[in-house]
C-alpha cells in the first residue's frame, strides 16, 4: 500500500480495468491530476483507463490494474489481476520468466525515472529511449517492451525503475509484477538529509545520510531514498535503502569539480544539499605580462615562466607557487596545467588499451598506495609502490578491464594525493 503510483497500459489492450481500495476514511484520490474520488475505510472506486496514469491519495491505498476479457476489444486476451506498488517500492533491477510454452505474445512493462531512460538495459541490450512515453509531468516514462519465451534480466544505472510482465493467448492470459522491495513508505512522515552542505576533494568518496521517520518520530527501516543529483557529476545519481536505525547511507566519488545539488526522496517527501567537489591543493599563481605565466619554486627560486617551461620544471620536481607559500604541486595533463594536485601524476598512453604508464613526482622517498578506480568509486586494481623523491614510473595493464573511464589515484604516507582521468579503448 501507499500513495503514489505509476501504471502503464498493457499492450495491444484499449483499455484496462483499475481497483484503488483505501484503508482509512477520507480518502482523496486523484488519476493524472483529476481529483476522482474520495473513498473511506474499505470502499473501493473501480474505472477503465486507456492512458498511462499517475494515481495519488491522501491516505494510504492498494491499487489493483485488471486485464480485460477477449470480448472487450476483440483481440487475443484473457483477465488477470496485478497489484500495482508505489513507486517508492522499486527496485534496481529483476530477474523474470515467462512460461515455457502456451503464450506466444510476453511483455514487459517498464515504469522509470526520465533520468533513467536510455539506460535501462534487458538482457544487456539497452532499451532505446524512443521506447518510452513520457507520463505527463510526473517525472516517470513508461514503455511496453515484447519479450521472447524464457529468463529475463533488467538492469539499470543506479536509478531504481519497476517492472511488471504478462503474456496474451487466445481465451488465456498470465501477469505478475516483476518484484518490489516492500518496505512500510505508508508510516514515513519525515526525511532529514545530513549534512546540507559540504566539500570533498575530486578522486574521492562523499556520504550523505537520510534519516527517515513515521509520525511518532520513530527511525522506519527498508525504506529506499533516492539521491538525485544535478551538477558536474549527475551521473552518480542513485538510492539507498534504511537500516534499523532509520539512516539510508549514500556514498560516491566525484570525478568532475563544481557543485552538485542533491535531492534525497521518498515518494514526495524530499530535502536538499549540495556538495562542492574541488581539485584539491590551490589555485595557480599566475604572473608576468596580462598574467600569462606561472609562479613556481625550482630549487629554493621563486621563477615565472611559460606554461611549456611549467611543464617541464613540474615534472623535474618543481613546486607551483613561490618558494615557501607552501603550494602543493600540479599534475600535468597532455595538453595543459591540470588542476591542483598535492602530487604530480600523469598517465600515457591515453586514451589507451591496455598497459599504462603512470608517472608520479613526489616530494619525499617512501610507500605510496596507487589504485585504479572506475567511476562508482570502486577499486579494480590496488597495489603499494616505494616512491623516490622526484619523478616515478607505475605501469598498469587495464587490458582486462571493460572498456570505460577510470580514475588513478596516488596516496603517498603523508597522505598527499594525485588523480587523474584514463580512458580505457
């Protein structure tokens, strides 16, 4: 049970059945923004409906979509029930079957978030976006997808979408909702996001906490809450679900500077952050004529030089910054003055296909750890190295990684880091 639901049409029907019950007196409902109904304690409001439909009530109800009979519209069919889940209640992705024999025609309807369109993949196969009917303004898209006889697997990108699946015969007809992680969203009353505001270094992970509660102030667990987030790094967008103590816990890596926007929800219930991701170090001093050069410290002398002179000086050991202000060094990219690092770390080939060299200056001799991390934060190669004071060569084979963007973290013992950005071919 809950209050808000998406539904979409089963295919090749002209209409479905609807069954909204409610469990408390009073109840409004309203369908795509129409006030319908209102419905107390055990009544039911029963209509057809030919579009997809956003229900919302103001109290808790079960929502029920029916399959009509043959007879309705004259094609292959049979009725069946499903109970429709809030949407509060999906999941990230569904394992499903259809019968092994006796139902030529399977389908899969798919209900996601806009963001999630276009990323939903079944069977690994992306389903295209232009399979997907936007429903109003609710922020949800729907498609109907035909399936062949057999196991099925949708997943998706971190965004949770919900699934139902049914097939048609002649007289006969099955359906059943693909899954749902069915947590007590009825009770929720509160969602607290902490902490509103904070900054992180680019390379690393960032966690949020949501903290949901039920009208008593009492902490609900196995509630999910959605992250979504606007900004540089909005593709980390996704949910967690609470534990005991009522906390749903988020974390991710940003791989971009700026600030994101996060909005933690449940259902309609939301609350805002932000997260400002910086490159880490300081800015770069510039100097000279219209300020074209760079301030650095080569061997105890304050120097400004060009930007090709930087480079070259950076990767003999030389710091950005006048001589004693302390600066952290600069990592080098290919083509210009990367963002601030507080070590120097470049990588070629890249992009590249497999081996990579790494190269590394740091500013003292010993142990460093280097990882190679993809973009959900998640090492898939780790190892120590003895760094030497000034410059070092690290060679990774990415050969068996999967095509992608990955990121090459550096932590000398001082805990100074430098990352850069690879591009795996």
């Amino acid at each position: 049970m809950g209050k808000n639901f998406i539904s979409f049409p089963l295919a090749t029907r002209n209409g479905d059945t609807y069954r909204f019950l409610a469990s408390a007196d009073n109840t409004t409902i309203t369908v795509n923004g129409v006030n319908e109904t209102t419905l107390n304690r055990g009544q039911f409001f029963e209509k057809i409906y030919t579009n997809p439909i956003n229900i919302v009530a103001s109290q808790p109800i079960l929502v029920a979509q029916y399959s009509n009979g043959q007879n309705f519209d004259n094609v292959n069919a049979d009725p069946f029930m499903l109970l429709i889940p809030p949407y509060e209640q999906f999941l990230g992705g569904y394992t499903v079957t259809t019968p092994s024999s006796g139902f030529v025609n399977n389908y899969v309807n798919v209900l996601a978030p806009n963001a999630a369109v276009g990323t939903i993949k079944l069977d690994g196969i992306t389903i295209p976006a232009g399979s997907f009917t936007a429903i109003g303004s609710t922020g949800f898209s729907g498609a109907a997808i035909p399936v062949s006889i057999g196991t099925h697997n949708l997943t998706g990108s971190g965004l949770p979408f919900g699934i139902t699946v049914y097939g048609f015969n002649n007289v006969d007809s099955y359906g059943y909702l693909g899954g749902a992680s069915f947590a007590p969203i009825a009770t929720v009353s509160s969602l607290v996001l902490n902490p509103k505001t904070s900054t992180a270094t680019v390379g690393t992970e960032k966690c949020v906490t949501a903290l949901v509660k039920d009208q008593n102030g009492n902490p609900v667990s196995g509630v999910r809450v959605d992250f979504t987030i606007s900004g540089p790094n909005a593709s980390n967008s996704g949910f967690a679900n609470t534990a005991a103590n009522g906390l749903a816990t988020f974390c991710y890596t940003g791989t971009n500077a700026g600030t994101d926007n996060l909005v933690a929800a449940v259902g309609t219930l939301t609350d805002n952050g932000n997260i400002s991701w910086n490159a880490g170090g300081t800015p770069v001093e510039r100097c000279g004529p219209q300020n074209k050069y760079y301030t650095i410290c080569y061997y105890g002398v304050t120097q400004c030089v060009s930007e090709k002179i930087a480079e070259r000086y950076l990767k003999l050991g030389a710091t950005m910054g006048a001589c004693g202000s302390g600066n952290a060094r600069i990592g080098v990219e290919e083509t210009a003055l990367a963002s601030p690092f507080e070590l120097s770390v470049k990588g070629y080939p890249n992009p590249t296909q497999g081996v990579l060299t790494v190269e590394v200056i740091s500013r003292i001799t010993g142990p460093a750890q280097m990882q190679v991390l993809d973009l959900a934060g998640r090492p898939v190669q780790q190892r120590s190295e003895q760094l030497l004071e000034g410059l070092n060569e690290v060679k990774f084979d990415l050969t068996a990684q999967p095509s992608g963007t990955y990121l090459i973290r550096a932590t000398d013992g001082q805990n100074r880091q430098g990352v850069i950005r690879v591009s795996k071919q």
